[in-house]
C-alpha cells in the first residue's frame, strides 16, 4: 500500500501477504463505474474475486492510497441533509441485540477457539467455568434486551441485498461497500455502520439459530436437513475449521470497531469537546473506520455464503480473512488512541469548569462561611469533619460565622515550624477561650499525592493526636479542590505547610498567615491581610519588636529602661572578650546593660548546648532557653516573610511602579534590621544588637562591634553629646569605612518569598545571589 500523507495515522496492515495473492491487488482499487462482469458459464470471475492456484476464491486489501478512497466515502455522506421523517435508529438497543447474535455463535472451546455450534465438542474443567461466565454474561445481556423499539426494516432488507445479492452476482466488495454507503447517506457515521451490522447479523443469527435448534426442534430439523446442515457443521468444524475460526474473529473484530465508533461519536458530541478541541484528535479517521468496517461486513457475508451454501471453492482464504482482521485490529487501535485523547482533553475542560467554580466561591464573599467550606470539604452528605477535642465526627455547621484557619501540610506535619506555631496558638486559645482573638478554629487538611493503607493509618493517628479539628477523611477532598490549593496563582500549596485563613462570610483573606501568627501572636486576629499591613505600619526597628513574647526577662529589662544586648555566634573565644568589653563599657558609661545570647540559625545541637554551658558556667550573661533560640531565628525568618511580602505588595500596587523594576529591600529600616540579623545568623562569627525600648538599636558583625567596645574612650564624648547609642552608631560607621572588605552571607528558606535581589546588611550593595541545598539531621 502506497505510504499515507505525514500528518495522517496509517492503518496499513503490516501482515505478510503471500505471493498468490499479489495477482489481485489492483482487483479492489476504488473505482467510479461498476466492474465488468462475466456470464456463469464464461470462465466467471469479478476483479475483487481472482481464483488462486487452487480455484477458490480470494480477496485482497485495499491498495491505493486511503486519503483517495476517504474522499469517495465522504462524498456519499449526506447526514446533514437528513429528511425530517428519516426512520429513526436506536443505535443502543440494534447494537444490544447484535451483541446476543454474536455471542450466541461465538462460544469459547476447550481449546480457546469458538465452539462451532452443534459440534461435539463437550468443554470440561476449567473450560466448563468459562463457557458458564459466557452464559452467564449473555443472560445479562438478554435480560436487559428491549423489544420496543423500532426496527428500520427496510434499510435492513435494502442493505442485506447489497449484501448477499450483490455477491452472488459477482459485485466487487469495495463497490458493494460503496452502494451500501450511499444507501445508509443520510444517517451519521456510527448509524451507517450499526445499520449493516445489523443486517448482516440477522441474516448470520438465523442461520445459527437453526443450527443450535436443529437436534431439539422439528422444523429447525426440517429445514436443517433441507439446507444440508449436517454436512456444512462437519465441515466448518473439520476441513473448514480454519477458515471459519477466521471468520468468526473478523466478525467479532467488526463488533469491536463499531462499538469504538459509536463511543467516538458520543464524545464527539459533548459540549465540552470544540472544534478546536476535536481538531487535535484524529476524528477524521472515523469515516476510514467506517468504510473498512462496512467492507469487512460484505466479505464476512460472502465467507458466510461460501461456508453455508456455496460450496468449498467458494470460501475465502483464512489468510485474507486474517489480514482484514489485522487491518480492523490497527483501526481499532487507533480509534482506542482517539477515544482515550477525546476523555483526557473532555475531562480537562470538567475539570478548568468545575476549578472555575470553586475559585468563584472561594473568593467571593457570602452571608456566612458554610457554602465555601462545603466546597472545601464534601462526601456523601455525611459529616465531613472530625472534631479532636471530642473525638467525635461533627458536620460543618460547628465552624458557621467563624474565623477558621485551614492548615494544610502532608504528613510529615509534627516537626514542622508551621505545626508548632499553630500549636502554640491553639494552646493559648484553650487556655484564653472568652477573648474575642480566640474567636477562630484550626481544620488541618492533610495533602497527599497517593494514599495507601499505610498513609491512611499515619492520618489517623495524627488526626487523634490533634485538639483542633481536621476532615474525617482525606476522601471529603476533592482532586478539583487539591488541584486548586496547588495553582500557582492561588494557594500554591507544594510541600511547606499553609495555614489560609477564612473569614466568617466564607472569603479567604490570607492564604499564609502562618508568619503574622509567628510574629505578632493572636494580636495578629483576624489574620487578614489588611490586619496585617496596619501591624507592620505601626511598627520600627526597635528592641520591642524583636522581645515581643520571646522571654518575660527580655520584657521587664525594657519595662525598666535597661540597655540591651542580643548576642550570638559559635565563637566561644570572641564572646568571652566581647561580654567582657560590653560590661566594662557600660560600667564605665553609667548604663545599666543586660546581655542575652540567642546563638546562632540552624546551630547544631551539641555545640548550641556546650557554648551554653560554658556562659553559664563562667557566667558571661544570660543565656535563652534553647526552645527558645529556635523560636528567635524562625521568627525572623517569618519577619522576614511578613514585612518582605507587605513591602512587595505595596510596590506592585504602587501606580510609579515601572514594569522593568524589581523588588529593592534597600530603604526600609525594618526590612534592612531583619536581614542584618539573618546574615549574622547565617554565620558561625560573632555579632551584637544593642538598644532600649522604642529607640534605635545599634547592630554590627563580631569583629566591628568588639572593636568599638574596646576604642570606647575614641567616642565617649560623642556619647555624651549624642547619647549611647547614635554615638556607638556614628563609630562603627567609621570602623566600616576603615575596615571595607568583609564577607556577608544571607540562608533564607527556598519556599515563600524570593526577591530577584537583596542588598547586603553591612554595605548596602547588592548580594551574589547562590543556590545551597542542606540536610542537617542534628
């Protein structure tokens, strides 16, 4: 067969076809007048019917190339000139009834071929069990079988004459093919096809009905024996068993393909599927499904005639039949293909529709709460929360007109930061309940790609761990929903624990409040975004921000106007020089100044305690509690989150903002504080941060703020001009400028915010910017 155009799927058969058939080949070629036939007793022979070697008869595929048949089949097409009293198809119900025909005829033998009826084959063991699920698959079959509905009669009998009178006078089956077509014009694809399956298979299904009837009925038997019925058995199952084995598989391949026609055409009438949908499939295939469907019906009619009536030399090679067969197989493939994109791409646009919705609701406000949370969270009508105070399964009504944060994390949640926050929280709120910021509740919502029955039993046990509230089962979440929290443009959700936070009327107002949470405590209730951005308004640089519900020490030091000193790093030698220079300074400059040492960000374990130990023990200062010190470092980083993201926003929404322009973390004082201490944190080197109250703070790296401690009298009497801490800042800009190279680095977390660009904390100029990846165990 000539090569199909590229952007065509080829249903060429790739079966070897032996050299006796090649005689033929342009036999079947599609042709604009009938063939030439010959009289009976003139060496009869049509061109789609060449007599092998042998004398019987043989068909051939098609050889030309299939985009020149396709456009003959498509001109015969006139479905969208259908007359309005067309006689009306039941495709479901003629399909149901070929289904019985076919599967009364095609039993499973012992030996995994079709039982030929009336033969005396007796299948035993293991083949009795499947002949039973045959039967009892076809009683289903039965028992749901109509009886009325309208049969289109006519077409039948018009068809079934095409089908068997044009054969026995020696029409071609690529133009009997072709008449049926044009006489099946006005019906879709998928009715052309069901129609002549239809007519063929009653004329198949009473020949049969005759056969199994034959030894049990006396007129089955009159008219067996009439039709010489015991003779055309013993053949089809000893001479000719081959040959109707193929037979019956083309038959059976022929009911494969119009039943993956049908469902191509029920898709492709889905409003859901539009033409520019359709077009990245290959539908166009269809009328090719078709036409090779229709043909491989008439060549089955004339093997049916051959084996039945006409006598062995009128039977077709099973090779042929085989090689049809295999050509049905590659069109059924391909369809299949079709069917699977047509669902994926269907499926796609439910799935952007049923999205949109949710996203509607979801930002949308309303009179209360419960529509955007039964959206969230939904099955079957039953209660879709688990309340882990009660331990008992509670509808969504527990959460009408309240604040309620939803907490979402995988599994891995207990170790968490975001878990231990919420926990603190919720612990404050039980013990506070009539306050009007303990006016919310927590639902944690468990994210996970693949449950198993492992993961569903960790659920569990987390669930029961838990005093807030959580979903009864991950199942009440829908993948509509999930996919939702994990667009990029909304949720973002990928492994990193979110806590989203909806209002009384159902709106979400904060899709991350995690970090005003590990800031600001339950002063940050209602958790919005605009309670946030008033916080940050309100608030500078200063020591109250950064002992804020850190240590109640901390609090009374600033209560009574004491300076203090926040300390850290791994250099054991460089803090006992600099506890020491700092006392003396403030000794000697009348300030009461008390030090506390914070370490350092993500200090491993055993050397946090062993420094600890070693400044208790010599008592060189305070020293926080280790929870304590983990608590300080993420909460700057959420400071970091927090006034970093408020800061962007404003920018964006900014009308002088330019869209070349990036985010600059330059010019705010709080922004420029939070990233000097996390560039401290970031190293194993000493640093400081001094100050009192409200007022500025002073804050340098180890080595600078250790030698102005000890350069002291070189500024004592800017300190009493200005006041300790201008006078320690106007000095340690001085020591910068004599000392210029340094080396700062800044780890931040690689989830939340991102900026393209970050200045550094010591000399304003912008920061390399290098991606690291860490596992610490410790």
């Amino acid at each position: 067969m000539a090569n199909l155009p590229q952007n065509k799927v080829n249903f060429q058969s790739s079966t070897p076809v032996p050299q006796s058939a090649y005689v033929a080949q342009n036999a079947l070629l599609p042709q604009n007048k009938a063939p030439t036939t010959h009289r009976r007793g003139e060496n009869y022979r049509t061109p789609s019917q060449q007599l092998g070697r042998d004398g019987r008869r043989q068909f051939s595929t098609l050889t030309s190339d299939d985009s020149a048949l396709i456009t003959q089949v498509l001109d015969t097409d006139r479905s969208h000139e259908r007359p309005y009293d067309a006689t009306p198809i039941s495709l479901k119900h003629i399909l149901q009834a070929v289904d019985v025909i076919f599967s009364r005829v095609t039993k499973p033998d012992i030996h995994g071929n079709l039982l030929v009826p009336g033969s005396a084959l007796v299948p035993t063991g293991a083949q009795t069990e499947a002949l039973e699920r045959h039967e009892k698959a076809l009683h289903a079959n039965l028992s749901s079988l109509h009886d009325n509905y309208e049969v289109p009669i006519s077409l039948f009998n018009a068809i079934s004459s095409e089908i068997f009178g044009k054969w026995l006078s020696g029409e071609d089956a690529n133009k009997t093919t072709m008449d049926i077509l044009r006489i099946v014009q006005h019906y879709d694809w998928d009715e052309k096809v069901v129609l002549t399956l239809g007519a063929f298979s009653v004329k198949d299904g009473e020949f049969w009905l005759v056969a199994q009837l034959y030894t049990i009925n006396a007129l089955a038997k009159a008219v067996g024996t009439l039709r010489q019925l015991p003779e055309i058995l013993e053949r089809a199952s000893t001479a000719l068993k081959s040959k109707f084995d193929a037979y019956n598989n083309l038959v059976n391949t022929v009911l494969k393909v119009t039943k993956c026609i049908i469902q191509l055409q029920e898709l492709r009438r889905d409003p859901h599927l539009t033409t520019e949908l359709e077009s990245t499939t290959s539908t166009a295939h269809i009328p090719t499904a078709v036409y090779w469907t229709i043909r491989s019906i008439v060549v089955a009619a004339s093997q049916l005639l051959g084996i039945t009536g006409m006598g062995p030399e009128y039977v077709t090679e099973a090779w042929e039949l085989s090689s049809l067969s295999h050509k049905l197989e590659n069109i059924h493939s391909h369809l299949e293909e079709t069917i699977k994109r047509l669902y994926d791409i269907i499926q796609r646009k439910k799935d952007d529709e049923a999205l949109a919705a949710i996203a509607y609701i979801l930002e949308t406000p309303h009179i209360d709460n419960t529509k955007t949370l039964r959206v969230l969270f939904y099955k079957d009508d039953q209660p879709a929360l688990y309340d882990g105070y009660s331990k008992r399964r509670v509808d969504i009504d527990v959460l009408k007109r309240k604040v309620v944060i939803l907490f979402l994390s995988d599994l891995d949640v207990a170790q968490e930061n975001e878990y231990m926050i919420a926990h603190q929280m919720y612990d404050e709120k039980r013990q506070f309940p009539t306050r009007p910021e303990s006016q919310y509740e927590i639902v944690w919502v468990p994210i996970v790609d693949n449950w198993n029955e492992a993961k569903y039993q960790q659920f569990e046990n987390l669930r029961n761990g838990m005093e807030w509230y959580s979903v009864f089962h991950p199942s009440v979440v829908s993948p509509t929903v999930i996919r939702y929290l994990r667009k990029q443009d909304k949720w973002n959700f990928v492994k990193k624990p979110l806590l989203v936070v909806v209002d009384p009327q159902g709106k979400i107002v904060h899709t991350n409040a995690v970090h005003m949470m590990c800031v600001f405590g339950s002063a940050a209730y209602p958790f919005t975004n605009n309670r946030e951005r008033l916080l940050w308004e309100n608030e500078t640089w200063r020591m109250e921000l950064l002992a804020d519900s850190l240590d109640q020490n901390l609090l009374s030091w600033i209560q009574e106007g004491k300076f203090v000193c926040l300390y850290g790093g791994e250099d054991i030698t460089w803090i006992r020089d600099f506890t020491r220079a700092a006392r003396s300074v403030a000794l000697e400059a009348g300030i009461q100044l008390e030090l506390l040492y914070v370490g350092k960000s993500k200090a491993k374990e055993q050397k946090l305690k062993s420094i600890m130990r070693i400044i208790e023990e010599e008592k060189l200062s305070h020293v926080l509690d280790r929870n304590l010190i983990w608590f300080f470092w993420i909460r700057l980083e959420s400071m970091w989150q927090s006034k970093g993201q408020q800061l962007k926003n404003e920018l964006l929404s900014s009308t002088q903002l330019r869209a070349a322009d990036t985010f600059s973390l330059r010019n705010d004082p709080v922004l420029k504080g939070i990233i000097s201490l996390l560039s401290f944190g970031s190293t194993e080197r000493g640093w400081a941060v001094i100050g009192t109250g409200s007022a500025d703070m002073s804050k340098a790296n180890g080595e600078h703020m250790l030698r102005s401690l000890r350069e002291y009298t070189a500024w004592e009497i800017r300190r009493r001009e200005l006041g300790f801490t201008p006078a320690l800042n106007e000095y340690l800009a001085e020591v910068y400028k004599s000392t210029p190279h340094h080396c700062t680095n800044l780890v931040l977390p690689a989830t939340g915010l991102m900026p393209e660009t970050v200045a550094c904390a010591e000399c304003g100029r912008l920061m390399e910017r290098y991606t690291m990846f860490r596992c610490c165990t410790d």
